[in-house]
C-alpha cells in the first residue's frame, strides 16, 4: 500500500505510490546521451559574439583586457529581457551554445558558482528585497525558452506561503530543540546511510525522506550556515565538484532528464538566523504534474528515494572530466 | 513592470508579467480540434465491453436490468488499479473513448457530478480521511495516462500544507469579519465584472485576480455553502451546463489544451464550517511549470487575468450540443 512522508521542512505530505511505478531502472536509457557539441549559434542572443542582443551585463568573469558586452567573458549574467521582476538576471553559465554544467570542469562551474554569490549578496544588499531565488531549468518542459546554459535569479519583494512556513518551521524547531532542524535531519541521514549518495569535505547529496518526485536529490551544506551568500571559497570549490557529478549521473544513468534546481537561502538580517541553513534542490522532471499535486498540494513519487539513491550511487558511465569526491 | 498579485483564499503570490507574453490571441489556433470520434478501443479498460479489465465497479449509473460489471453502463466507477492511497477512485465519464466532458450533452454531465458527489459523500463518512480531492487531468503532459475521459477521486487521512493555509485564511476572515471570504470574492467579482465569463443562476465562471497561469479558471457556487456534498439538484444541473460551457470555449478558442481542473471542498464535520465555501479550479496547462514556481511556491503567469476573461467571454464556435447559460 503506498506510503504517506511528510517533508519535515516544509510539513507538506507526499505519497510514495511504487505500485504504479517504475523501478529506478526503468527510467534509464541504455544509452547515455550528451548534447551534441555546438560552439555558436547565430540567433542565439547568450552566445560569444551574440553580446549586443542582451541587455548590457551586470556583472562577467573575463579575461584580462577585455570590455564589458563583448567576447572574452567565461560566465556572463544580464538582466531578464522580460523580466518577471525588477530584479530578474540570467546567469550565462558558459560562452559555449550546448554544453550544460553537468559536463563543465571544476574551476568552469566554480565561477559559476561565485557568480550565483554576487548576485546573491547584490539582490539581498536592496532593502526592499524579501525573497531571492536562484534556480535553473533545464530542458523544455520545465520553464526553460532557450537550450544555451543559464540560471536565473530573481528577487522579490514579498515572502510565499512556502517560504514562510519553511521559515516557521525552522523556528517553532530551533526554539523547542534549541538545534537547526537542518543539521539534525542531515546528521540523520549520514548516519542512516540509505538515502546518502555521496558526499564531500563540505557537503552530502542524498534523495530526501519525502522526495515529490523521483530521484529528487538535496545537496546540503555539512557546516551550518542560514545563507548561500555566507558560502566559503572551499565550499564553493566543493559544490563546483559535486553538483556537476550529481547532474552528471542523471546525464549518464537518466538519460539526459530535463530538470530543476533550486537554491534556498535565508537572508543575513532574517530573525533566529541560526534555526535556518541554506540547501540545494534538484527536482528532475521525469513524471508530470497533475490535478492532484495542484490542486491538494500533495504530491504523488512513483520511485521509493531509498531505491532511487542506490541507483544513483552506482558509477556513473560515459566520459566527463573526472571531479573529485567519494562515492559512498 | 510585471504585477505582483495575492490570492486572499490561500495568501500566495503571483507575478503577472505580460512583458514575456504572448496576448489571448496567440495561443489561439485557427480551428477548434475536437477530439475524433472513437466509439470503442479494444485495449482501453474504461471502455465499454472491457468491463473486467478494470477492479469491479463501486458506483454506476446504467440502464435497467444489466447488471455490475457489464456493459449498460453510463458512469462507471472503479478502484484506480494502482491506487495512489487506500481510497483512490476513477470515474468513467462516458462508455465512449474519445468524447469528452466539454462535448457531454447536459443530462451526460450531470450524471457525472452527481457521481462525484455519491463518491464524495462515501469518501467522507469513512472517519479515518481528512482530505477528498476530485480531479480531471486531461491530456498527456497533465498526469493523464489514459485518453478515455476520466476523473479521479483521491482521499487521505491527513491534511495538506496547502488545505491547511486555505481552511486557516477562511477561519480567520471569518473570524475578524464575520463573513465567508469566498461569498465576499465571488460578490467583488460580480460586481467589477472585467473577469467574469459568465454566470448562470447558481454559478459565476471567473478568472480570479491572482491567477497561477494563464485562462485559470474558477467556477464559483453564488450560494454559500462549505461542501461540494451538499449541492442540490437544481446546482447539479446548473454546474452540468456551465463546467462543459467554459471547457468548450478552451476547447474551441485555445484549440483543446492540456488542463487539470480539481474540486475544492470543506468536511461536513470541518470546524467553522460557516467560514468556507467549496468551488472548482481549471488549470489550463498552456505554459510550463519551472524552477522559480516549484522552487519559491511564487507562479508566473504571462496572460493578464483581465483580458483573458475578455477573450473567454467572446462567443466559442465550432460545434457541440446547446447548452443553456447566460453569457455576459
């Protein structure tokens, strides 16, 4: 009889329905396929050369002696063209038209990364911002418009439901326990082990308790720490290694899944600061959304995280620049 | 700039950001695409004559003299084979493949919802369930797995995160204003008239001031009352004219898109019951759901709600049974 989990974050409930599923294998592809290597694409406006056709750049790692709005930028970020907000950027991730930052090098994603924390630190210095969010959305059925590799932030002046009442739940925890919720529920996991994918010096990537859909995955800071704008510079080198490696694993054993990831945060001037810490989400988007899900707010997972994470912990395949980090 | 907007029934926000749309028009295509007429599909176990492909039947409206479990059938209900919890039902809609609830004639659809309501009520006098979802997922990229026209039923013995805002926003409303919210919503639209479709003597079709995404869609009893189980006979048919109504202008004005739509419903033993109000939610499925919107509990919507109760109101074409209704 399928199973009812409740997220301990955010209270919402999940059911884990593996009568109507799908072992974890059945949603591999026998083989795994990479995009196909594309430089440059004309019309493409978040190619090199193709700089004009964006907004001018907020903010670029380049080479030396190389101007604003014009070739020699490594990652870019430019504000939404149709923005959804006042504060709405797209971070180029890479010049090049098809590569995807599963397949990035370490020190290629490291600045990708670093460009997420200034633009982070730079929404969250507007005093008029309540909520930033920096996500990515790969494939075309999950909100992405354009294939070439990009995140976006966007900064809101109001706090969600959801966010308040992840909020609230951090708190009532911290002040009945007089501990962070999340480093309990990652201690729990590390020591159960069943869930764990791998892990590094700095973080753990495991399938959560209450996964909405299969082979969702958190990557979690090991060190307590409320804000993603606070990430240290070995924090930074170690998420540049293992998120590159999860994305890759889904690449490799998923066949290309589209996905989404997301990052939340809580801000520096946010009250009991030390009941929150700040985590990853990566929600691949390998079954639909239906009525239910919209319409109860309960999400139904066809593949038991258990069985999703022993899947994921086997060796990826295909070739990829080898990034450090041990498998569990 | 892009609006930010609050739905009072549940507090959650919504950015309408008309700057990356596409008006009414462009989801428009030139002809209205009703699905083929299919009688009857050997391997599909919702129709008529594969009877004992399915669990045997809960419910069903069928002519004299056949019995359960054979053809005769008009509405037929079954446990859902894998059952996501241990009261999930599919209702049949027609012992026809490929028609739909937006081509049922009035005497078909109402049949259906007074299905939903038998169900409803079975579903309730079970103690042990706190949440009954009705739904309808119509088209593959909305959690559909089968074509033949079906809704389901899915009730749990817990609350949603979700429910639980809901039933907390009415109970408070109630509380400081000693009004229904939903009765105080439904009259400000009555009386603004920019986003109503239309309305007939028990309902209003609106598009509410925070829609989640474009052509939302909510059909709104006028008469105050907590459980869609309580609704009367003239209410039944009355809904079984408009709900086919506003589905046959998707249908013919946005050319069939995907769509979900979900019965929102109070308990009869809910507390402060005075303080809710059930009503029905389409979600037409025209824009992807991305990162920002999973991830920050925040949805985009590109079409303003004002013009799309505009572009609803105009007259549908194509062809379908007479259906009775006041158009604004």
């Amino acid at each position: 009889m399928p199973e009812l989990r409740k997220n301990p974050l955010t209270d919402e409930w999940v059911i884990i329905a593996t009568e109507r599923a799908k072992r974890p294998e059945d949603f591999q592809k026998k083989t795994a396929k990479l995009p196909e290597e594309q430089e440059r694409v004309d019309t493409c406006p978040f190619c090199v050369g193709n700089e004009k056709m964006t907004p001018p750049e907020t903010f670029a790692f380049r080479e030396k002696e190389t101007s604003a709005n014009s070739p020699g930028w490594r990652v870019r970020i430019v504000p939404n063209k149709f923005p959804a907000q006042e504060i709405h950027e797209v971070i180029i991730e890479t010049p090049s038209h098809s590569k995807s930052i599963a397949n990035l090098l370490p020190q290629e994603a490291e600045e990708v990364i670093l460009a997420y924390q200034q633009r982070y630190l730079a929404a969250e210095a507007n005093s008029k911002i309540k909520q930033i969010t920096i996500f990515r959305n790969h494939g075309l059925t999950t909100g992405a418009s354009k294939l070439h590799p990009h995140s976006q932030l966007i900064a809101v002046p109001v706090l969600s439901q959801k966010f308040r009442n992840q909020e609230k739940n951090a708190t009532d925890y911290w002040q009945k326990q007089g501990k962070c919720l999340y480093c309990v529920l990652a201690k729990e996991e590390i020591e159960k082990k069943e869930r764990i994918i791998l892990s590094t010096p700095y973080f753990t990537a495991f399938t959560p308790y209450a996964s909405q859909s299969p082979f969702e995955v958190w990557i979690f800071p090991t060190r307590h720490q409320h804000s993603f704008g606070n990430i240290s510079a070995e924090e930074t080198k170690d998420l540049a290694k293992i998120l590159p490696q999860i994305l890759f694993k889904f690449y490799s054993k998923l066949d290309n899944p589209d996905y989404n990831y997301i990052i939340h945060s809580y801000f520096e001037n946010t009250a009991d600061k030390q009941a929150k810490h700040w985590f990853l989400q990566i929600l691949p988007r390998l079954t639909p959304i239906g009525g239910y899900e919209l319409g109860s707010g309960i999400f139904i997972n066809i593949v038991k995280p258990e069985a999703a994470a022993e899947f994921l912990r086997l060796q990826a395949t295909g070739c990829k620049p080898q990034v450090a980090g041990k498998e569990e």
